[in-house]
C-alpha cells in the first residue's frame, strides 16, 4: 500500500513535460557503472526525478522487479528465470549513446 501511495502522489505531482518522483534502478554490480550514467544523464533532463541505482545479484532484481520495488533492471538476460512474460528484455544498445 506504501508503494502504491507513493505512485500516486508522484502522478499527482507530474505532468507530461516534467516528471517527478523516485525511480530505483537495480543492477548487477558490473552494471553500475551504466545505471549510474544513466541516472544523471536521467536527472539531468528531469530534474524533478530522483534516480537511485543499487547493486544487486540477477535473482534480486527479478524479484524486486516483479514485486515492484525496483522500477528497473540492469542485468544478464541469459540468467533470466522463465517468467511467463511477465518481464520484458530491452537489449542495451551498443551505440553508447543513452538519449
């Protein structure tokens, strides 16, 4: 219920052009690196979000994914548990840019 009145209250106080609120990021530890720039790069352009990346094993983040404690995963794809569809995989873009 506390997650869920968080969300709330972040879309009351969004729009469209500004965004505002928290987004966790869950990633593999040699996945930080990534989530971090992605975090300020995210921030940057949206001040109003506030962007918090944690180390944590592939297990982790598919649960905290499906639980919804994390709003994002960095992660090995490979290691996925079979999901039933409930996840989806955006493979990573090897252009190097994020935006």
């Amino acid at each position: 219920m506390l997650r869920e009145h968080e969300v709330l209250l972040q879309d009351m106080n969004s729009s469209a052009d500004s965004p505002r609120g928290a987004i966790a990021i869950g990633a593999v530890p040699t996945a930080i690196p990534v989530a971090s720039r992605f975090a300020a790069r995210l921030q940057s352009r949206y001040p109003g979000i506030v962007p918090v990346a944690r180390s944590l094993p592939s297990a982790e983040i598919e649960s905290g994914l499906e639980s919804l404690e994390i709003d994002m995963g960095l992660g090995y794809t490979g290691r996925m548990r079979a999901r039933q569809g409930r996840l989806e995989v955006v493979p990573r873009r090897r252009s190097g840019s994020c935006g």
